[in-house]
C-alpha cells in the first residue's frame, strides 16, 4: 500500500516505509522559489508520517539531481525569500525524525550538490558531477559552507569552495561525501538493494539512533554522552520493539516490529 500527494514541480509518494521525493524538472532539475516550497511542504508531511522509515530525495530524468538554485531568484527582489524557502530544506532535513538518503542520479551542483549532502547519506551514479561553482558568480553556497567543513577535511572543503571545479561522484566517494557509486546500467536495483536491509528494520530503532547521532554531534563528550543515554534509557529501552528485538534474539527467531 502506498499513498502520494499531488505537487507541480515535485513528485512525493509513500510506499511500504519508504518516503520518495523526486525534483520534477527535468533535465537539469532547477530549484526555483515554487519547487523548492513544494519540497517543503513534501518534507513537513513526511515528518509526520507514522509510516515512514526512510526519505530518498532524487530527480527525475539521468541529466541532473538538480543543478542548483534557479540563478534568476538570486536578484535583490527575490533573493530574501529565495534563502528563506531554500535554508527550510535544510532546516527541516536537520529536523527530519527519519534518516534522508540522497540518491544522486546526475549532476548535483550548486544548490543541488547542498541538497545533496544535507542528507544523512548519499548514493551517486557513476559519471555524476559534484560541484559548488558559485564563486565564479562572485557569491559562495551558505550551506556548503557550514556543512562542506564537518564532513570533509577542510583543505578538501577550501579547494572546493574557493575553487568552484566540478568533481566526480568517484572522487566524492573516496573524499567521504558518497556512501556507494553505482553503474548507470541497473542503477535502481542496486540503490533499492542498498535501501532494502534498513527498511527491514524497526522504525523506533532507526529514528532513536539517527537522533542520538545528530544530538551527539559537536558536543563535548560528557554533554552527548548524557544526550544518547537519555534517549537510550528513557525512550528506546521503553519501547515494544526493543523488548521484542532482545527477546527474539534470546529465543533465537525473527523479530516482528510493531515500530513502536
């Protein structure tokens, strides 16, 4: 069973745990200020979903994930609420309950390239395009620039953004930006047989261990220390599916998840 919501310029269905948000403007996936409210809007009800386990943000079409942020919406009279409607993405991604999975079907540039790596994980194909090339336009990538420094080393991150070169998904991959890079040829069975063992899972268990990692993350160790045991004694301990989950391994059988 499966539910979808009706967007223009996105496409957001929910089908057996998993969350499918796709930038429906093909070929190069542009986010202007309408598609980017609607990705919005697709991500406030995918946290509220009971259903979902894991969200995978893609495009549509080979050519492009997205190749960034329409440059039009840059002008003074846009820009303000440009930021606002695309810094919600990350705003909400940050927020998200559930683990985000970018699958990178093409070139991730400038705004694409943010959006891709604002996701907890990312899966690329191979011969996909990496790139902020925002300097050569005299501005920098905001996000990329909070984010670029805490997931690679900063020398990578400075030759990155002050370079504005395009990179490839192997070369991101090796750099720590990519989980997996697949061949273009069965790309989707290889991405669905990556997202498969994690939607097996108990939903508790994967929204407790993606919050205690995120709350954890750049506090000084007796402060998230105290964090992860909060959640884990006083929220995951106390659910069905870790007494279910102890259980069936003590007794030796498969467990089954009520995801609650």
């Amino acid at each position: 069973m499966g539910t979808a919501q009706t967007f223009q310029f996105i496409q957001y269905g929910v089908s057996e745990g998993l969350a499918t948000l796709a930038i429906n403007r093909p070929p190069f996936n542009v986010l202007d200020i309408p598609t980017m409210a609607e990705v919005n809007d697709a991500l406030d009800a995918c946290a509220l979903d009971p259903s979902v386990k894991l969200l995978v943000i893609t495009g549509v079409g080979e050519k492009a994930f997205s190749a960034g942020v329409e440059v039009a919406d840059h002008t003074p009279d846009k820009v303000d609420r440009m930021i606002e409607v695309f810094h919600g993405i990350f705003r909400r991604l940050q927020r998200l309950p559930m683990p985000s999975v970018a699958v990178v079907n093409g070139a991730a540039l400038g705004g694409g390239m943010e959006l891709a790596i604002g996701c907890d994980m990312v899966l690329a194909v191979a011969g996909a395009k990496f790139g902020q090339p925002e300097i050569k336009l005299a501005v920098f990538p905001p996000i990329a620039a909070l984010l670029l420094p805490r997931l690679v080393p900063p020398v990578r991150a400075m030759e990155i953004l002050l370079g504005g070169e395009n990179f490839s998904a192997e070369d991101a991959k090796a750099m720590g930006l990519v989980n997996r890079v697949f061949p273009r040829e069965g790309f989707a069975a290889d991405v669905h047989a990556f997202l498969a063992p994690f939607l097996k899972l108990s939903r508790v268990a994967l929204l407790s261990t993606r919050r205690a990692m995120r709350e954890a993350a750049g506090q000084p160790f007796e402060a998230a220390l105290g964090r992860v045991e909060g959640i884990y004694l006083n929220e995951l301990m106390r659910t069905d599916d870790a007494k279910e989950g102890l259980a069936a391994f003590l007794e030796k059988r498969k467990p089954v998840w009520r995801n609650s």
